[in-house]
C-alpha cells in the first residue's frame, strides 16, 4: 500500500499540476514528521486537482489501466488516490539496522472499509490508544503497518520496525519535532505544492547529469549538505528550483562553475546535426528550451538551478514520450 502512495506521488504532479500559493508556514502535516527524517517529499494533490493546465497533460497522456491489485483496493475501501487524496509527507529515517519507509497521508478515508480491508490478510494490535494494523505484503516480503491519526489522517510504515515507527507517532503526536536546521529548509520550499527536502551525506559517486558523467561534478558533489526542489505551477509555466548546499562558498562557486560548463558542453552536444537527427523534433525543442532557459546562481554555501517550462513544451514532451514506436 506505501508504494502504491509513494507511485502515485511520482506522476501527481504530472497529472494534476496546478498554481499553490506561497506560504512561508510548514504545512500542518509536517508536525507529524519526526525529528530524525532525513529526506521528506510532500504533495498537496487537493491543490493541484482542479487544474485545466493538468486536465490538457491527462488527455494527451495514454489512458492508464491500474492493475487488478489497485482495482481490487478501490473495490474494498472505496479510496481512490486521484479522487481521494490531498496531501502526503514521504518520509526517510536514519535508521539502523533497518530501514523503514514512513507516510502520512490526508484525505477522505472510510475507516470501517479500509480496517475491514487490512483484516482480511492482516492484524490488529492496539497502542497509545489507536489500533495498528500489520499487513504482509508477499510481492515485496515486508509488511506494511497502518494506523489512524483521526478520521481524515493516516499513517503508513513499511519494513521490519514499521509497527513501531507508528507506535512512536501516536505516543508523539502532532508535536513541532523538526530540527530547526530542516523546518528552515522547508520554509523556504513551502508555497510550493510539490517540494523534497533532503539532509545528504554521501552522493553516489557515479552520478550524471543529463547522461553526462564529469568526475569534477562528482567530486564537488560530494560536498553538498543539502537539498531541496520545488515545483510550482503559474498559468502556462511550471517554475522549478533546487538548491544544492555545500560545505563552504569555495565548493559551492566550483560546483556552480562546474554546471555552467557542463550547460556549455550539452549545448555543443545538442548543436551536433547527428544529434538532433536521432531526437524527435519536439524532444529537442524541450532540450533546446531547458538549455537556454536553465539558470545557475550562487549565493554562499548554496548553488541554485532554476528553470521553467511552458505548458507547450510539456506537451509536447509528453505526446512524444507516449506515441510507440514507429508511428
């Protein structure tokens, strides 16, 4: 069930993208975030819904037939995530030895279904005064835990200590336990109806950005500390910025360095003839535009990429991504 709420999240904002207004005030439901979270991903789908912008991406994109497993859910406990969903906090912990996947997710929820659902293959335990629901999920060997906040508020965990990752969440409740250090971080994202925010320790050392590989970017990578992205649709744009944070200015003036030279480079790359012969035309527009368009600044520790996207040019991307081959 959490991958189903983490997959769902993936193509939210592709589907239901819309304008948020801004807001310097952590969501409320970020005061169930605990204070060992290291990465978080949040979405608010009721913000992003309504949106003609999205409703024109939904027709051009292919018609999506969930599978048996997800019609069989939304038999069951009536919830539908495209319906059903507002908001959700993803949630990464450090955590050892193992590593638990948490979410909290708002919206409208029948309770007496949705319990009637996870008794039919799993258990209920009670704690801290809420019954916690323990479900195995053979297809990838870890249970999933489950649990009411209030009537429209539920939390998921997943893996080995899922069960007592809620137990830890109902004993805390809706307390302000985010570091200062992320609650800043998440201010500066939060008028956003899409954003992540995550503490980085080590990067992988592989890393490629638009299929170039550099060993400099790789090094300077693995300076950075911080990072977050926000998406925001604003009538026929979609602004994104993500921030990379690093351990001194010095590393962050070579990493900002590092990407406009890596923007030189894919701008000669694309400039190749053969290159654009084997794109489709409307692929390499969208290149040419983000090429153009992407805008890298330092300001300090931080190195900022910021970028925006018509709603033409998503279109199209998305008309050429999902016509087969050869038509």
């Amino acid at each position: 069930m959490i991958a189903v709420v983490v997959a769902a999240t993936g193509v939210a904002y592709w589907r239901y993208g819309t304008h948020a207004a801004q807001s310097d005030v952590v969501p409320e439901l970020l005061l169930y975030v605990p204070a060992d979270a290291k990465v978080i991903v949040y979405l608010d789908a009721a913000a992003l819904r309504s949106s003609a912008f999205a409703a024109d991406l939904i027709a051009l994109g292919p018609s999506q037939t969930p599978d048996r497993e997800y019609l069989e859910f939304v038999q069951a406990t009536g919830f539908d995530f495209s319906r059903d969903l507002d908001r959700v906090v993803m949630i990464i912990r450090q955590q050892t030895p193992a590593e638990v996947a948490l979410a909290v997710a708002e919206g409208k929820f029948d309770r007496a279904r949705i319990t009637a659902y996870a008794l039919r293959s799993g258990k209920a335990a009670r704690a801290n005064g809420a019954d916690i629901f323990e479900i195995p999920q053979p297809s990838s060997g870890k249970n999933v835990a489950l649990t009411f906040l209030d009537e429209g508020r539920i939390a998921l965990a997943q893996g080995v200590g899922g069960r007592a990752a809620l137990e830890s969440l109902l004993q805390r409740g809706r307390e302000a336990s985010l570091v200062p250090a992320m609650r800043e971080r998440i201010v500066r994202v939060s008028g956003s109806p899409i954003f992540a925010v995550g503490q980085l320790e080590k990067l992988p050392d592989n890393m490629a950005v638009g299929g170039v590989r550099s060993d400099q970017l790789n090094n300077m990578a693995q300076n950075i500390r911080w990072a977050t992205l926000g998406l925001r649709p604003e009538g026929e744009v979609v602004q994104i910025a993500a921030d990379g944070e690093c351990d001194t200015p010095e590393n962050a003036h070579q990493l900002a360095g590092t990407f406009d030279g890596l923007q030189l480079l894919a701008q000669s790359i694309l400039s190749d003839p053969k290159t654009r012969a084997r794109l489709a035309p409307q692929v390499v527009t969208l290149l040419d535009s983000v090429l153009r368009d992407l805008h890298v600044s330092q300001d300090g520790v931080r190195v900022r990429l910021t970028l925006q996207l018509t709603h033409t040019e998503l279109r199209d991307a998305l008309r050429t991504s999902t016509t087969p081959a050869g038509r």
